[in-house]
C-alpha cells in the first residue's frame, strides 16, 4: 500500500474530512482541490461569496461536497458552515487548509500521525516556521502579537497561533460562535483550550509566492476586530477562567494534600509562602465583598505568589468570623474618625450599623487587614521556618 494509499485508509478509520474556504482564489484553487484529491474525496469547499471563476472552477469537481455563500460573509462564517457540514455528514475530525495554494496538501499525513501519537482528542494548528526567508515582516509581527496574547489567555505556549492549515476535533470544540470574520480563528483554539482540549503545533511546509497568493486581511478593520475580541476574551480569562481553574484543582484535593502540597512541601520558599498569607487575609478583611475570590486570585499570579494558599486564607471572612470582622472594623474607624452614631455590640449589629458609620467601618477594616495580614504573615514565615528547619535535622 502506498504512502497516498495509507493517509486514506487513516483518513476513513479517523473520520476525518478536508474543509477548504475560498473567496476569488482561482488562480490556486484547482491546484488545492486536485492535491487533496490524491489522498481523500471526502472534501468540503465552502464559497465565500467569490466574484471571480471560482463557481465555474468548482462545477468541474462533482465529487465533493460544495457549500455556496452570497455575498462574501468572512472566513469564520465559512468555516462555521464547513464544520456543521462535516459534523451531519458525521465526520469526527476536519483538517482546515487555505486555497490560496500556500499550504501543501501532503502535511496531511503530518496531522495524521501526531493526532495518531496524541491518542486523545487535540486541535492541531500548522507552524509555519515564521522566521525562514520570505515571510513578509508584517505577518511575522502579527503572528507574534496573537502568540503572546494566545497564552495569556490560556497559559500555552505555540509558535503558530494563525496558520489556517489545521486540524479540528469536531466534538469537542464549541458548538457556538460569536465571530464570523478573520478573528475566528481566534477565538475558536482559545475557547477550545478553555475546554482543557489540547492546543499544539505540528510543522508544516510553506509557499509565499507573492505572484500567487492573494490575501484578504484588511489590516485597520481586522485588526480591530482582532483587537476587540482578544480584549474580551482577556476579561473573560482574568474574572472567570483562571478563577474556574483554580476551584476546579483546588476540588480536588484533601486537606491532607493541602498541607503536604501547597506548606509544607512546597517549591515556594518561606517567604513566598507568608507573603501568600498575608496577601489572602489582606483580601478576606478588607471591605472587598463580592469580589474577594476574584481579586486575590488575580493579584497572587500577577505577583506571582502561592495562588492556593491566597485563595485559602482569603476565606478568613467565612460567616461565623463576619460579625468579629465587622464590629472591629467599625471600632478601629470609630477610634480614627469619631462618629456621631453609637456603636453597639457585637452580638447586636445590624446593616444599619454600616450604613451609619461607611467610612468609620471601610478606613476600619482596611487598617484591620492589613494589621492582621502583618501579624500573620510574620507569624506563619517564623512557623515555615520552624518546620522547614526541624524535617532538615530529621
């Protein structure tokens, strides 16, 4: 069996199909289709509102499936379309590949195998090795710039966030869009990767040849709407994914692995590790409700400190401490800015008492936490230093 031979009979055995988004690629679109061709039939062309020969091109390929679009709609929308048409012919994988004749049809088999090494589902993206000669400066600068917000969003590190030759697994990417234009493909491997789906590059070959490939980016437009997205998405990354990901493997463990994980035996050093302390007590008492989890979570990885140990002593504020929290707040405020409104017991406080004395209990419970983050941070560093010190003479 030849080489060809095999990448279709593993193209069957995967379920996998080839979806090819065109918009007045005529020059190298019949190049594209008939390369393919030699390993799979099982092909999807979707015609983006081309005004060129492309629709007379594709009439010549009966063999394929074809999806037509008037007028232009964006790649995106193509590729959408592509993936619900794969997912009801009941495909389980599509490879993406552009028609602009820069990718080679025989990578397919490179997809093939990593997924095959892989053994689980994966969402392989094309590296185009960016730096070899050729490559328009522009295009080395923009794949740079989506490469590093890429991992900000995710935590992955690729080399190629924007090659347009790649693999999909279609169930498990998501089954809905907000993106139709050139930010798609964006958005679909970071909210992939959101879905704890890996992200990887393979290597691929490249052709840039300027006499050929005609590229619709539109540099101001695009790249705000690039922009726009990868600022929501930033948002969305800080106040919800981090924090999701963080309870999620935090869930997971017993206090027993608390102890031994994240204290005792952790890589962090002493300090790191009161600094952590203080750093979630801080948060737990200052007049942060709401948004305590949020905050503490945040600034522990801008920081750079034990997110778990932030997170854990962040929950100083639990209910039965709430009133204790409160009241010597409102004293500690009441000592620095009198207040016209008496103060009464602990065991007798009310909302009243709060919104009678705001500013008494916000300048109170900011000097309250960050006097009880002291104390413990120095606390918990000479305690650390106690054990650390005695497990070294045992």
């Amino acid at each position: 069996m030849n080489s060809e031979a095999v990448i279709t009979e593993r193209m069957k055995q995967l379920k996998t199909c080839v979806i090819i988004p065109t918009y007045n690629n005529h020059n190298t679109l019949k190049r594209v289709i008939d390369g393919v061709l030699k390993y799979t039939t099982s092909i999807i062309v979707v015609n983006d509102g081309s005004t060129d020969s492309t629709s007379e091109i594709l009439k010549t390929y009966t063999q394929i499936d074809q999806i037509s679009i008037t007028p232009n709609q964006g790649k995106g929308n193509a590729l959408r379309l592509g993936f619900k048409k794969a997912l009801d012919s009941g495909y389980e994988y599509a490879i993406t590949i552009d028609s602009d004749g820069q990718h080679f049809p025989t990578d397919i088999s490179v997809f093939l195998e990593t997924l095959k090494q892989e053994e689980k589902p994966a969402l392989l993206i094309g590296n185009r090795n960016m730096s070899q000669d050729g490559i328009p400066k522009k295009s080395s600068f923009g794949n740079k710039f989506s490469n590093f917000w890429f991992w900000f969003e995710t935590g992955i590190k690729l080399d190629d966030t924007q090659s347009g030759y790649r693999l999909y697994p279609l169930l498990f990417i998501p089954n809905r869009f907000f993106t139709k234009k050139f930010e798609f493909e964006i958005e679909v491997i970071v909210r992939t990767a959101w879905s704890q789906i890996a992200v990887k590059n393979v290597p691929i070959n490249i052709l840039y040849d300027p006499n050929e490939r005609v590229s619709h980016f539109r540099p101001f437009k695009d790249f705000t709407r690039i922009s726009i997205l990868n600022t929501v998405l930033v948002i969305l990354t800080i106040f919800y994914i981090k924090p999701r990901d963080f309870f999620r493997s935090f869930k997971k463990k017993r206090i027993r692995d608390f102890l031994r994980d994240d204290i005792l035996e952790s890589s962090d050093s002493n300090l790191k590790k009161s600094l952590s302390i203080a750093l979630g007590v801080f948060i737990g008492i200052a007049p942060l409700w709401g948004f305590q989890t949020v905050i503490v979570i945040f600034l522990a990885v801008i920081l750079r400190l034990n997110k778990v140990l932030a997170f854990t002593f962040s929950n100083v504020s639990i209910p039965p401490m709430i009133p204790f929290i409160i009241y010597g707040s409102l004293k500690i405020g009441n000592f620095i800015i009198p207040s016209k409104h008496p103060l009464i017991g602990v065991t007798m406080l009310r909302f009243s008492s709060i919104q009678h004395n705001l500013l008494q209990y916000v300048v109170g419970s900011v000097i309250l936490a960050t006097i009880t983050a002291a104390f413990l941070g120095i606390l918990s560093f000479f305690i650390l230093t106690f054990f650390s010190n005695f497990r070294k003479i045992n």
